[in-house]
C-alpha cells in the first residue's frame, strides 16, 4: 500500500532511538524531514477517499500548485545544504574531495533550473 506521512520519522536511513542518531544526523533530518512529509501528504490528499470523487483536473492543478511552492522548498534545501551542510558542518571534517563544494552548487544549479 501507499505510505503516508504519520508518527515517526520517515526516513529509510535514520530511525529515532538508534545508535549514530546524533546532532549531525539530526541536522539532516531537519531538512530532508519536510520534503518526505510533504510528499507523502500530497498523495494522501489526491486519493478519492480524501477530497471524495472529484475530477482528475481539479486533481492535477491542485498538484501543480503543490509543486510550485513544493519546488521553492527544494531550491532553498538545496542552499541549506551548501551554506550549512558544508560550510559549517562539513568544512572543518578532513578529507573532502577538492571541488566537493563547486559540485553541490552545481547540483543545485540543476534542481533549480530543473
């Protein structure tokens, strides 16, 4: 069946209570949480047994007004995840490839534009 956002973490990786579930995992989950849980909402939200039998249109723009706001979410995740992730959890760890954040700006770039 279909999963959908509820109790708990959604995360296939980090489960809550486990070993390894430190502040660097939890900063992670801050910013990946959101986007699972707002996914899984939305397609709770467009099954028949939550609005009721309505037309397949009112369910597609009602997607893509979701998907609108959802794709700003994203851009800004993916800052996030240059300007804290690696600029300040990231930077002080050895061992980063060089270019490592020229890549993720990058892949940024790309989900931005995408």
């Amino acid at each position: 069946g279909a999963m959908y956002a509820g109790e708990g973490l959604t995360s296939a990786t980090l489960s809550e209570g486990a070993a390894g579930l430190d502040w660097a995992a939890e900063a992670l989950l801050l910013t990946h949480e959101p986007l699972r849980r707002d996914m899984l909402e939305m397609q709770r939200v467009l099954t028949p047994q939550y609005f009721g039998d309505l037309p397949e249109v009112w369910r597609v723009n009602c997607f893509f007004r979701f998907f609108d706001g959802w794709c700003a979410l994203v851009a800004q995740h993916q800052r996030v995840q240059v300007e804290v992730h690696h600029d300040w959890l990231a930077a002080s760890c050895e061992g980063l490839p060089d270019g490592h954040r020229r890549e993720l700006l990058e892949h940024a770039k790309e989900v931005e534009t995408a």
